[in-house]
C-alpha cells in the first residue's frame, strides 16, 4: 500500500547518522575500548547505512514532483547536488 510518507526515512536515517558520527568522534574514550579493533569499522557502517537511507528517498521524490519530460533535468540536479556536496565535505 502507498502511503506517500516517505519523509520518515530522511529524517529517522539523516539524524542516526549524524549521531553515528557524533560516536566515531569521541570514540576514543571507553566506547572505543568496548568495541575493540573492529570497533570504528563497525560505527561507520551503521553511519553508511543510515545515511544511504536518505537517499533514494530524495531521488524518488524529485522524479516524482518533476514532469515526464523534466525527469533528465530532475536527476541531473538531484546529482549535481550531491557532488558539490560531496565536494564540500
């Protein structure tokens, strides 16, 4: 069944992630030594999968809101945003 609430899984994935990394950064203290080696490896897999969440959520609600001839230059932009992101960071 479509329910249209998609917005859940952006938000739910985009603020685990964010509290992922807020882990990995002060891993060092006694979580770090919980973990073991494997331990930093692990945090940044569940960040990975949280944040990978986002977005083919964002993907589907652009091409989804843009016309059928405007699906190329949805995509394209969806993309572009990514990469200057990315670039960013």
């Amino acid at each position: 069944m479509r329910t249209r609430r998609v917005a859940i899984f952006p938000a739910v994935g985009q603020t685990s992630a964010a509290l992922g990394l807020l882990l990995v950064a002060f891993a060092g203290g006694p979580v770090g030594g919980l973990l073991g080696p494997w331990g930093l490896l692990v945090m940044l897999a569940v960040v990975a999968v949280f944040q990978g969440s986002a977005m083919p959520v964002a993907q589907i609600t652009m091409q989804s809101q843009a016309p059928p001839v405007m699906l190329g230059a949805a995509s394209a932009s969806v993309q572009l945003s990514r990469l200057v992101g990315s670039a960013m960071a």
